[in-house]
C-alpha cells in the first residue's frame, strides 16, 4: 500500500516536473510587447491609436511573429515625465518585456530611452519625436517609427520660405517637441531667405492664448508656425479664427496640428498647411488596404498615429523574422530592422544610422475633413542626427 502510494507521489512529481519544464518552454514560444502609451488625458486619443495600428499589423500576421504568439501588457504613462523612469522601469523588470513600445510625449520618452539603455532592452518609439533620442541619446536598441521634431518642421521652413513669406511669427508649448519643431523651421524658413521675428511660447498643457494672439496681431508677420497637438491644437485653430487673425495672417505647421483634430476645429481649419510623413488621400496601394482594413476593424478611419503604431510593428517583425524568433540574438535583431525596408501606408521608408525614418514630407492642404496631398515638400528627408555617436 505504501509502496503503490509512493509511486503515485512519485508520478505526481514527474508531471509536476514535466509541465514546469513545459511552462519555461512556452514562455520563450511569446513575444511580451510592453505598451507604454497615454490612454488618459491630452493625447489618449493618440495612445489608442498607436496601440489599434501596431495590433493590426500583429493580427494580419495571425498573431504570431516567427512562429511565436505575440503578448501584450500595458501601462498608462497620463503623459507625465514624472512617472515615466518608474513605469518603464515596471515593464522590464516586473513584466519582463522583450520590447517596449511608447511613447507621444517627448519628456516621456527621454526616460523610456535611459531606462532602455540601462537594461538593453529594445525600445521602439512610434510617435515622440525628440531630436536627441536620435542624436545624442541614439543607442543600438533605440529605434523609432515616427519622426524627429526637427523633420516636418524643417519641410514646413522651406515651404513658407518658397512662398515667399519673409516674416514668421513661431508659437508652441514650452517643452522640448515645441523648441525642437520651431528649431527645424527656423533652419528651413531662414535658409531660405525668411526670418523669424519672435518665439512664443506657454507651458504645456496650457492653452490660455488670448494675450498671445494679440501680440501676433500688433506684429503683423507673414505667416505663424505653431506646434500643437490633440486638444490643445483644436483651440488654438479656434481661437486663432475667433480672434479675427485667420484672412489676414498664414497659419502653418507639422501635421499634429490637423491630424485627428479636424471634425473637432470644423471650418476653421478649412485650408490650413501642414507638412507630415503622412496625408489622408495617398494613392499607393499598402495605405489604401491599410485603410480599408482599419475601418473595418476600429470603425474608424486611421490618422497618422495608427500608421506609426502599424509600422512600429513592421519594424519589429523585421527583427524577430531575421533572427528566426531567437529574441536572445540582440546583434541579429538589431541588424535586421536596420536593415529592413518597411513598406508603410505613408510610402515605403528606411531607416537613417541614428535609427529614424529616412521619409518623404508631404505638404497637406485641409479640405472638409480631410488632410489632403499637394505633393511631396521635401523628399527622403533624413533628420541631422546632431550629436550621435553610433
């Protein structure tokens, strides 16, 4: 009796054994993708729709990457660089992501990137667009989906200094997207002869633009370049009409200013410019079936957000299919999206040495509710990548 007992137990042990073996086998069969994305606040709007593009690039691949199921977990960064070390932190360590994916707010993102640096783990940026995670703070496992500041804002300085504005008024948050977006036009709009004669700002998520406009107003310049985005780009497009400024002065910016804003600004945005890697009308056929199928899974149509979040997933399936799944293969994973060529709705990019799109800038027009395409403003533009090491 005892005898039969202690076999029993025995049995008992070897599944136990079996299935925890088992267990640490199937662990490695998941790819553990880390959401850190705004889902309250200012730009929840944005985060979701990162999180719906990068899920539909997933889901057209079964699931799966290499064989291997995709997971996710997430985490709401509300846009606050206070919490940002912590949270990342909480992915790597607590959740034991393989890859990070985060984030819209570029004081955000700086701390992803360190924390990124710190642990090795691969991070993929798909929207903030600070210059110096692809200059200064530019890293082997840092790469980005979206943009740098410096790019639409550099396309727009050239578009404003060939129509032959001569004056230029910049207004934006104080903070590092706002500075780096007026950087890129100053350079643009002053090389081509244009001259930016007053910076104006307010603190971020400030939207208080009464005085400000009526500074604009008392300057008279040819044209204002304004970097905003969600909410408060709605506002100012707002206001800016109210305040009368609309006929008598060019209102100009990167595309955040327009993109998934437009049913909320109505016919005050009707015919404002923006430049961005993306437009509402592009005829190639990968946007055309990325659009269709979005719609048909989201009930909504996409922006340039969910294309970020699409092509961050791309970028990932680059690396995982080029090391077969062998997520421990960093160097192999690395190469392979450096490498890659991602065939994205916004027209087929690569990838820069500091890890940035290399992308066409198309110039918007808005029309109804659509961003519509007036061509390209700059081509295969590459953002400088001041003070890489890499």
């Amino acid at each position: 009796m005892h005898h039969r007992r202690h076999l029993t137990a025995l049995a008992a042990l070897a599944t136990l054994a079996l299935s925890t073996f088992a267990g640490s086998a199937s662990a490695q069969e998941k790819i553990k993708v880390g959401f850190m994305l705004p889902y309250t606040g200012t730009y929840a709007a944005l985060g979701v729709a990162i999180e719906n593009g990068f899920r539909q690039y997933i889901d057209e691949q079964g699931g799966k990457l290499a064989g291997k199921t995709v997971e996710y977990v997430k985490v709401d960064d509300e846009s606050d660089p206070a919490k940002a070390a912590d949270n990342a932190n909480k992915l790597v360590k607590r959740d034991n992501v393989d890859v990070m994916v985060g984030t819209v707010h570029s004081g955000v993102v700086m701390a992803m990137a360190k924390v990124a640096k710190d642990n090795n783990t691969l991070l993929i940026i798909p929207n903030a667009g600070a210059n110096v995670v692809t200059g200064p703070l530019c890293a082997p496992n840092i790469f980005r989906s979206s943009f740098s500041n410096w790019q639409p804002g550099f396309a727009m300085g050239k578009v404003a200094a060939d129509k032959k504005y001569k004056t230029a008024v910049t207004l934006t948050w104080k903070y590092a997207a706002g500075d780096e977006s007026v950087g890129g036009f100053k350079e643009g709009f002053e090389a081509g002869g244009g001259k930016v004669v007053k910076e104006l700002t307010l603190p971020f998520p400030n939207v208080e633009f009464q005085a400000l406009l009526t500074e604009i107003a008392s300057i008279k310049p040819d044209v204002v370049y304004t970097f905003f985005a969600g909410g408060g780009a709605v506002k100012l497009v707002k206001d800016f009409a109210a305040a009368g400024l609309k006929d008598k002065i060019a209102l100009v910016g990167p595309g955040f200013l327009t993109d998934g804003t437009l049913e909320a600004q109505g016919k005050d945005a009707e015919g404002l410019l923006t430049t961005l890697h993306y437009a509402d009308d592009l005829t190639n056929k990968k946007d055309q079936a990325f659009t269709l199928q979005y719609a048909k899974t989201y009930k909504l149509q996409p922006d340039v957000y969910a294309v970020q979040g699409y092509d961050a997933a791309q970028m990932l399936a680059a690396g995982v299919n080029a090391v077969k799944g062998d997520l421990k293969n960093r160097d192999g994973l690395v190469k392979g999206i450096e490498a890659a060529k991602i065939d994205s709705p916004r027209g087929a990019f690569t990838l820069s040495k500091a890890h940035n799109p290399v992308q066409d800038i198309y110039l918007r027009k808005v029309v109804g509710k659509e961003n519509k395409n007036q061509g390209v403003a700059v081509q295969a533009l590459a953002d400088p990548a001041r003070g890489c090491k890499m």
